[in-house]
C-alpha cells in the first residue's frame, strides 16, 4: 500500500482494539494500546498503537493523538528498559508498504536490543509462542509506573 488511502476498519489492530482478535497486552490507556509483536523481531518486541486516531501512518495522524502516542511510547519503552534490561532499545515507526509497514494503522516498535544479537526480519522472524508473549507482556507491564 502507498501513503495514500483509505483507513481499512478490518486491519489486525482495528480487530485487536475492538477486542476482536487477542492480544498480550503490556498498557492501555485512554490514547495508547501496547502489545506484544506476534511476529517479533527479538524478544520483548512491543508494538504501541494509538486508540484515538485512524490515521494509516504518521503523515495523516492528529497533532493531539501523536502527542499521547509518543508519550506512550516512552512509558512504553521505560518499562521495557527496567524489566528486560537490554543494551540499547531500538524504536521504529513505518510509513507505507516500500519502507516495511504491513499493517496500515499507525504504530510505534519498541525493540529490546542486546550485544550480539542480531535482529530476525522484520514480518519474516516467524509467529511467537503466545504463552511466552503473556509471560513477557506481564514483566514489562509490572514496571509501568
């Protein structure tokens, strides 16, 4: 899909909003949803989707929705920080199919990274156990403050 076009209502994470399709969530507030990647590019990989907005990508989302979504990622990503303890934490935001965005709603990665680990392909690295996720998503959860 291009940067243009119509907000699809049936994507994943318009499902996983409406509570259509499951979820390992990490933090939900009024604005912010997180969750853990179903197709992780490393462990602890965490998507954070905004709640207010239908926006596609970046280039379409309202100023005030963007604000609580970066605001949420950070939260986000301080939690990941204290619970996984990693090296570095990579955070990655997609815009249109060419630079690697497979789900049309607009949404932030948290990656985890450590030395000498490298990352698996970003929608190539294979389904995650769920089990796992919900372990993982209830650690980095505990340390959202």
């Amino acid at each position: 899909m291009s940067l243009d076009g119509a907000y699809d209502d049936a994507n994943i994470f318009a499902k996983i909003l409406r509570g259509d399709a499951p979820a390992a969530k990490v933090f939900e507030d009024d604005q912010v949803f997180a969750f853990m990647d179903v197709f992780p590019q490393g462990r602890g990989h965490v998507l954070v989707i905004s709640k207010e907005s239908k926006a596609r990508n970046l280039l379409e989302v309202e100023p005030e929705a963007l604000e609580h979504l970066i605001l949420g990622v950070q939260r986000v990503a301080r939690a990941v920080r204290a619970a996984l303890k990693p090296d570095a934490i990579a955070i990655m935001q997609f815009n249109g199919a060419v630079s690697g965005q497979s789900v049309f709603h607009l949404h932030v990665h948290i990656i985890p990274r450590w030395s000498g680990v490298a990352l698996r392909p970003h929608g190539e690295g294979g389904m995650a156990d769920f089990g796992e996720l919900a372990v993982l998503a209830k650690s980095i959860a505990a340390m959202i403050s």
